[in-house]
C-alpha cells in the first residue's frame, strides 16, 4: 500500500495476514512503514497505519489488529517526541 501526494510516491507500508498456530482467526503483521522525510508529522504515516488497521478490521483480525494498533499507537507518539 503506498501514500502520494501531488503524483510523488511520499511512503509505503507493507503488511501480510497469516495464520498462527495459536489462533484460528488470521494475523496481521505490519513488517515496514515508510515516509519520506520532508513529509513527516503532516499524518500520512498515521493514514497508512489506518489503512492496514481498516483491512484487518475487514478480515476479522480484530484482536490482532487491535494489538498491533495500539503497539503502533505509542510508537507514533514516541515518534513524535523524538522530532
């Protein structure tokens, strides 16, 4: 999945959904996320997070996804005050 703006390719994430030998619901992991750097902090890494969230939501990963949301949550705001 990749973000643009203004025709540029601005960042990318990728993700699979697999199966795990503990649950029968499939899990999502979320391997790379990347903006460029003349445009963090404007949200498109959020949105790409989101995005991935809103496929896993789709495919009933919810407990996974859930999980992984809120990893990725403190790690935008750890993010955050890094910069």
């Amino acid at each position: 999945m990749v973000a643009v703006e203004d025709g540029q390719l601005v960042g990318w994430v990728h993700y699979i959904f697999h199966r795990s030998t503990i649950s029968i619901a499939p899990t999502c992991y979320l391997q790379d996320l990347f903006t460029r750097e003349s445009i963090r902090g404007k949200g498109f890494g959020r949105k790409l997070i989101n995005a991935v969230y809103e496929q896993g939501s789709s495919l009933v990963c919810r407990a996974f996804v859930g999980k992984l949301r809120n990893k990725l949550d403190r790690l935008s705001k750890a993010l955050s005050r890094s910069r």
